[in-house]
C-alpha cells in the first residue's frame, strides 16, 4: 500500500506529500528571505533569550536548546503559555514565534514584553504577530509559505526550525556558515529520497517502521541533542496519524520508568518504543540503550532501535527530522486517514473563539 502512489495521493487530500519533499526548499527559502531582516546592534547584547510560541511553533527552540547546547553561552529558555516569567527584562531576546501569526498565547505575552522593554524578534507567516511588529518598527523575519502546500505548521518545520536558528545566527548567538547551510539543505534533500515515497518499502526503513507499529500507542526515546526530535516526533505522530505518542529522554527514563513496563498486562499488547540512537552520545549514554532495550525485551514489550547515519549532531537533527516526519506520515496512510485534517484540534479553537 505505501508504494502506491496513486492511492497514497487519494487518502492525502491536503498534499501533505508535497511539504514533505518541499523541507529542503524551505531552508533554502527562509534562509535567501532572512538576507533583507536587518536585526538591531543591541540585540547583539542580551544576557538570556525566551522563545514564545506553541505546537509546531515551538518545536524550533526544542530542537536549538538541545543541538545547540553546547555552543549557546547564554540561557534560553521555552513559553508555551499566556504568562511571561518575571525574569524577563530589557536584556532578554524574545523570540515570539507563530506560524499562522494569529496564536492567541503568543499575541497575549505581545504587550507585556513591551511592557518589560524585552528585545522582541518576531518570526511568523503573517497575521497580527506581523503586524504588530511592523506597527512597533520591530525586526521580523515573515516569511511565504509556498513550500508548505498542505499549510499546516507541523509540516512547515523548515521555516520555524531553521528560521530561528538563523535569527540567532544574525544575532551572533550562534556561528554557522552559509557553506554549513547548503550541507544542511544537502542532508534533507538525501534523507527525503531515502525515506521518501518512491524508495519500496522492502528498502525504505521508514516504511518498515510506520507497518511495524500500526496497532500501538508510541513512545519516542532519546538523548542530548537528539531530545528535541523525540518531541518533533511525537507531536506528529499525534496529528497526522492521530495516535497516540508521547516521548522520554534517556537517562532521566532510567530512574523511574523502567518499573512501569509490567503493568497493566496490557502494555505487551499496546505499547511500542523507538529509541534514537547516537554515536555522538556521552558513551555511558550509549551504553543505556543497550540495557534499557533488554529491560523492554524482558518486559516483551515491541521496540526498535534507529542508530543515526550522520557523524554531525546538526545534521543527526536533520536526518531523524526527515524519518519522524515520514514514520508519521506512512502511519496515516496505512490507517487510510487523511494525515492533514485536525479534526478535535479545530474543534477546541472553535470553541475557545466562542
């Protein structure tokens, strides 16, 4: 079924298919759009950063604090709500991040940052988020969404991720080249033809995965740099294949959750685990994986390890980024939904709008 192109492009309605082989292209894209944001000395000298924003929005800073935690010399830190922590002030980087522009969480801390005389950066499609920053003369990067066809913020990874990881390289927060950028937009565009849906199934692991755990709720696992993916992970695994996925880190997994495999029974039957693994990982970190994987086969409990390709942590990100995106996306099919659709999701705003 998931070499069927055909029938995969009847269950996509949306063309969710198409923003994922477009990834690279958005790189490329926000990338050439962020030559044109000119971005104020001080913001060069902030102490900390807060990036503001929810759902796929955020999804960026996860990533960045984790790959990039040992390159940032300044805390950074995630608001996934309506409040802005009293730290804050006018040496803080706020980063207000809203694909659609239109985040009721994110447009509510707008006022309060002025308030606080925090250095406000904007990144967003549009909308009110846009507009704010253009009516208070404030750096944004807006950026199109015409490689995103499905439209969707958890399939437009290429713009929040990369788009923040560029603002703090403008910032100077983070150094990396622009030759680094083509090797990153490089890596995507290989990966998506590895995983992608013209590699069979009988050589495409993505494919093999997504048939592998079609019957079980998904627990995502990984490490270090790597956290950030295990969370990407999940969220899309809940929206696309609407299933249900959460995600642990390891070694924090180790102290408490190794004693939840027995019971109910059940979890036998239900419970399945992917765990990320790294050669760039602490080596007694390594080592865990090794014996946490025997603790879920002792428990009979279904799992399967992906040991990455790539000897860079960047580009590490980039190819679980392409795979969990892809598992996800193979899983609708399978269950013939259509992976695009939120139905609940647009339920809840409706009714908050109420």
């Amino acid at each position: 079924m998931l070499d069927d192109i055909k029938n995969i492009k009847k269950i996509d309605s949306k063309n969710m298919l198409g923003s994922l082989q477009l990834l690279y292209k958005q790189v490329e894209q926000i990338y050439q759009e962020s030559n044109y944001l000119e971005i104020p000395k001080s913001y060069k000298k902030v102490k900390n950063i807060v990036v503001f924003g929810m759902g796929g929005s955020a999804l960026g800073a996860q990533v960045i604090k984790n790959v990039f935690a040992n390159n940032i010399k300044i805390s950074l830190e995630i608001v996934n709500d309506y409040n802005v922590p009293k730290f804050v002030n006018n040496n803080t980087l706020a980063i207000c991040s809203s694909y659609s522009g239109s985040t009721e969480e994110v447009l509510t801390v707008f006022e309060e940052l002025k308030k606080r005389h925090a250095k406000i950066i904007v990144i967003a499609a549009g909308g009110k988020l846009a507009s704010f920053a253009k009516i208070n003369k404030l750096p944004a990067l807006v950026f199109k969404t015409e490689n995103n066809p499905c439209s969707s913020p958890r399939m437009g990874l290429g713009y929040s991720i990369f788009g923040q990881i560029i603002l703090l390289n403008k910032i100077g927060i983070l150094k990396i080249s622009q030759k680094y950028f083509k090797e990153i937009v490089a890596t995507i565009a290989f990966y998506d033809s590895f995983f992608g849906v013209l590699t069979p199934k009988k050589e495409n692991i993505a494919k093999q995965l997504a048939e592998k755990m079609i019957n079980f709720s998904v627990f995502y696992v990984a490490s270090e740099h790597l956290v950030g993916n295990a969370h990407i992970a999940a969220n899309q695994m809940n929206e696309n294949a609407k299933r249900f996925a959460a995600y642990f880190t390891l070694p924090e997994l180790n102290h408490h959750l190794l004693e939840g495999m027995a019971y109910p029974e059940s979890n036998k039957k239900n419970l399945f685990f992917v765990l990320f693994k790294s050669k760039n990982y602490f080596s007694r970190t390594q080592k865990r994986y090794d014996i946490t994987t025997k603790v879920l086969q002792k428990n009979q409990i279904k799992n399967f390890v992906y040991e990455t390709k790539e000897k860079d942590k960047i580009l590490e990100m980039c190819e679980l980024l392409v795979l969990g995106s892809y598992v996800s996306y193979y899983l609708a099919i399978l269950k013939k939904i259509d992976p695009t659709a939120i139905p609940y999701v647009d339920f809840f705003k409706k009714r908050m709008g109420n």
